[in-house]
C-alpha cells in the first residue's frame, strides 16, 4: 500500500515537469503570466537607479520634454559660443593685420612680438608683483600690470625714472616735493623706453637676473637685446596686448 502511494505521488508531481506542461494547453498563457511578472520586477527594481533622463522616457510628456528641450538650450549656446569665438577672430585680425605689435602675458611673463601675424620674436620679461604697499597717511599702491590694449604713447632713449611717491616709501624715506633732484634717476630703465600711459613703460632693467618672475611695479621689463629689438620694431600708436 505505501508503495501505491509513493507511485500517485511520483505521477501527480511529474504533472509538472517542463516536458509535461509543454504539452498542456494553458503553457502559453503560463508564459504570458511569467514575462509580465518579469517586466514588473525589471520596471520596480532596475529603473529605479537609472538616470532621471533615462527613467523619464518611459512617462510619456515628462523628463523625455526637459531632456528635449536641455539639448536644444546646449545646441544654441554652443552656437552662440562659436559666433563670439568667430567675431572675435575677425576684430583681432583687423586689429593686427599688417601692422606690428607686441602681446604680453603677464601669467607666464612673456612677450611675443608680431609682424604682419607672424611672431618674429619671443622672449622672457617681468610684470607686477601685486604686491600691496602702505603708507602712515592711508595711501595705498598695488604693483600690477594693467591687461586689456594699449597704444605706445611715446618712445625714449636713454631714460630718465622720475621716482614717484611710493619709491620713497617703499625705502623708509621721506617723499620730497614734486620737482626735488632727488626724484631723478639715471640709469635705471635700460636704453630705451615705450610708454603706455598713465606711468607705465615696456624698459630696461639692472636685474636681468629677476626677468621671468612677476616683481616689478607694474611696469614691462625686458633684457638689452629684447628691449633693442622691440624699441625699433614698435612705433607711436603701435597696440599693444596684455593679459
């Protein structure tokens, strides 16, 4: 008797088996029922960690309309970018075109001077320091080099520094009056000068030793051979290119 029974209880599960439900009828129903429970669990559980982009293109009128409208936005500043870059190009060539003149970067502390858009000399020099100096009456000076264009204003041989204010106080001297003889220096800005106004000049210096470090006081200082190079190169009204 216990083996009868153990025999129903073997056919009734092999009723089960994959060989045995292929051949039943309902199978392709079972089948139906399977893939839809597995497209619910893909859907609950996997798009969940999917970018909000991503999730969003299965919600019809949703995150599918920002990412639509996130890549026109892109495409329209990457066009306007590309216009600016081009209006650009065209102002700094009619601004350099046949004609010579000097770009400085005060970054690096180098020049490059140009003719007809081709550079014809490159070179080490110095810029400001941007070093902050006060005085006991509350005046303040920052050594910086000015960026933007500039012109050359003037040209000089052998030039004379007039000291300002801050060259005595920066010595711990008493600033004398505007004329005195001892604001007159020899000597110390090389042969030659170009000057851009507002107190700032492309000169000379006694420490060539110090070019390519930022410490002068705003000033451009080039070594003799450079300087001699750029002064017969440039003349008044030349651009002149900082940044």
């Amino acid at each position: 008797m216990s083996d009868n029974f153990f025999q129903r209880i073997s056919r009734w599960l092999g009723r089960f088996s994959l060989q045995e439900m292929k051949t039943r009828k309902y199978f392709k129903y079972i089948k139906v029922i399977l893939l839809v429970i597995f497209f619910i669990v893909l859907y609950v559980y996997i798009f969940q960690i999917i970018p909000d982009y991503t999730a969003g293109l299965f919600v019809p009128g949703h995150k599918a309309d920002t990412l639509s409208a996130d890549i026109k936005n892109i495409s329209r500043q990457f066009k306007m970018t590309e216009n600016s870059i081009k209006n650009l190009s065209r102002k700094f060539a009619g601004l350099s075109s046949n004609s010579t003149y000097i770009v400085i970067n005060t970054t690096a502390n180098e020049f490059y001077l140009f003719r007809n858009q081709k550079m014809i000399r490159q070179g080490t020099c110095s810029t400001g320091s941007y070093i902050l100096l006060e005085s006991g009456d509350e005046q303040k000076w920052i050594f910086k080099t000015p960026k933007g264009q500039f012109r050359i204003q003037g040209k000089t041989t052998s030039p004379v520094w007039i000291k300002p204010d801050w060259a005595f106080v920066e010595e711990g001297l008493p600033v004398p009056p505007p004329n005195h003889e001892s604001r007159y220096e020899h000597g110390v800005l090389g042969d030659f000068a170009l000057s851009l106004g507002h107190g700032y000049l492309i000169h000379g210096t006694l420490y060539q030793r110090f070019l390519g470090l930022p410490v002068t006081h705003g000033c451009i200082r080039l070594n003799d051979e450079d300087l001699d190079a750029v002064y017969h190169s440039l003349s008044i009204g030349s651009r002149v290119f900082i940044y």
